[in-house]
C-alpha cells in the first residue's frame, strides 16, 4: 500500500520547525545593542526623578563614540545642577561637581549607585558592562510581538546583575523592557522603552522609564528631546579638560 504523498512528504522530507525557527540569541542582542549604541550619538534629554516626597527634572546633552567606548554627558539645568557632568573612557568614569570644582573618579564599586540622584546607575549611564560580550544568551521564549533573551553573566565577566531578561521587537530589533535580577534571582528593577519614533536609519524608543521594585512611589523617565547617530563627534570632548570646564 502506497503512502499518500502529503503523508510521505511529513515523514521523511521534513525539517522540524523548531530547527527551523530556532531564533539566533546572540544576533538578536547585537542588533539590539548595535540599534541603542550607534556607532556615534549626540542628545539633548531631560530626565525627570519621582519619590513620594519629591520630583525634579533635568536636563542636558550627551555625546559618544566608539559604540559608547567613550561617552560625554553634561547637565545644564536646573541652575543648581548646571555644569555637573560624567565623562567615560573605556572602563573609568569620573563625575564633575561644580559646587566644590572637584572631579571625582568613580570606582568599580559606586557602578551601582544612582547616578544624580536618580534610579539609573552609574553602570547604565557609562554602560560598562556590554550586554554583547558579557554574558551568555538564549532565546527564552517567544511571544506575539517579541523574542524574550535571558542573559546570564559569564563566571570571569566583572558585571553588577545576577541576570536580565530582555524584550526585543522582531519587527526591528527596538528594546521593549528589560528586568534586572540580583544574584540571588530576585527582579530588582524594570525598565520600559516607550514613544518608539524613526530617527534617521533606525526605529528609536525615545522614553526610557525605569521602576526600582523595592522603592514604593520611586520612578526616573529618561526622555530623548532630540538624538542623531554616526555623525561626527570632537574626540576633545571626550577629555577631562573638558569635563571641567562649564562653558
């Protein structure tokens, strides 16, 4: 008896799916990383920190390059934050207070605390840890809209998270949330993109908002007034010299 044919093509001439939709973990957060990064980046922001007791916003301008190797950014209100400033090259940082005309170098161990005030860290500004070759990555699951990538640490990588979870677009590789895990396991903070825009070559989230779960009432929302990417940057900006000065 004669196999139908639909059922000898099932039987032996297929490939199962999953081979066939397994999603590439690594490429998907290259393209992601690539996308948030750039090649360069010059911005202007506003930053704006939310506690049940208070809420003030500021706002400055950014630059880097190098795919954030080297990353400037400047604060210019309000007037008592004006001319504060972080500079990084590489793996140092250092943060410029006006106040006392100090620059002060920021050690591996300050990489989480917040920078300004506010719930994003030193690590997120100067982003050392590269989300690329820092850690392992696989496809978690995957949902309507998004593919979901688990990042675990690699045993020799100097990073400041037990894991993250990350949400990417597969229409175009945008971020939609990222979670933080402590060591332990436990979901330390959460981060939405939001008011997803094309800017120049790319679809850009220019809201980033960032929730600390064990903080009731405590938000930031980091919003991209203005953002363009690959274009050419002064390299003398990325300097201490220039850290310094306030003009």
């Amino acid at each position: 008896m004669k196999l139908p044919i639909f059922i000898f093509v099932l039987l032996f001439c297929s490939v199962p799916v999953t081979a066939l939709a397994e999603p590439d973990a690594r490429g998907i957060v290259r393209k992601t990383d690539n996308l948030l990064r750039g090649e360069t980046s010059q911005a202007a922001f506003e930053m704006t920190v939310t506690t049940p007791n208070w809420s003030r916003t500021m706002k400055g301008e950014s630059c880097s390059a190098g795919h954030w190797d080297k990353a400037f950014v400047r604060i210019s209100a309000p007037v008592k934050d004006a001319g504060s400033g972080s500079l990084k090259i590489r793996n140092e940082m250092w943060n410029y207070v006006p106040k006392v005309e100090r620059v002060i170098k920021i050690p591996p161990s300050m990489m989480l605390q917040g920078w300004m005030g506010s719930d994003f860290t030193n690590d997120d500004l100067v982003k050392e840890s590269s989300l690329l070759n820092d850690y392992t990555h696989h496809v978690l699951r995957v949902e309507k809209e998004s593919w979901v990538v688990a990042l675990t640490p690699k045993p020799e990588a100097a990073v400041v998270w037990g894991k993250l979870l990350l949400w990417v677009r597969k229409s175009d590789f945008v971020p939609l949330r990222e979670e933080f895990y402590d060591e332990k396991g436990g979901l330390v903070r959460v981060l939405i993109f939001k008011e997803i825009e094309n800017v120049g070559d790319r679809n850009y989230p220019l809201v980033w908002e960032m929730t600390p779960l064990g903080k009731v009432g405590h938000k930031t929302v980091l919003r991209y007034r203005k953002i363009r990417f690959n274009i050419p940057v002064d390299n003398g900006r990325f300097s201490l010299k220039n850290l310094q000065s306030t003009r």
